[in-house]
C-alpha cells in the first residue's frame, strides 16, 4: 500500500441511485480498482460545504451525480 496510487473515478450517470456495493464491485473486479472514499456535496441546490465518506455503507448508499468515488489503483491510459 506505500506505493499503491489514488484515483477518482466520477460516477456513471447510468449508476445514479444503485448502491455503493454495485460500484465497488464494477470498479474490483472490471476495472482493478479499489473504491476507499465517497466525495459527496451536502446539497446540491444550496451552497454548503461538501464531505468525504471514509468507507461508505456499501449497501445503504446511494450513490448521486457529481458524487466521485476515491480509489487505490491506476485508471488505464485514456479514462
């Protein structure tokens, strides 16, 4: 893990609503890519600050439109 790179992945709009746990296996086992954090605006419309979910409910989260998931891995060239 000391040497494991981070990434953002911005979630699918076709994700919108699925859980976290549908993500996390989508991006382990397609894509090498190990989801450790949820970057979540409080509200889209009204200004607030935004938070980070350390290792999300996988099944209770829902996943949201400009939510960007933080993963260990590389994305391939080109993503």
């Amino acid at each position: 893990m000391l040497k494991c790179q981070i990434c953002t992945v911005n979630v699918p709009k076709n994700w919108i609503g699925r859980s976290y746990r549908d993500l996390i296996d989508r991006l382990l086992w397609g894509e090498d890519l190990l989801p450790i954090a949820l970057f979540r605006r409080q509200n889209r419309e009204v200004r607030g600050p935004s938070f980070l979910y350390a290792a999300p409910c996988a099944l209770d989260t829902e996943l949201d439109l400009e939510d960007i998931i933080i993963c260990f891995g590389q994305k391939p060239v080109g993503s």
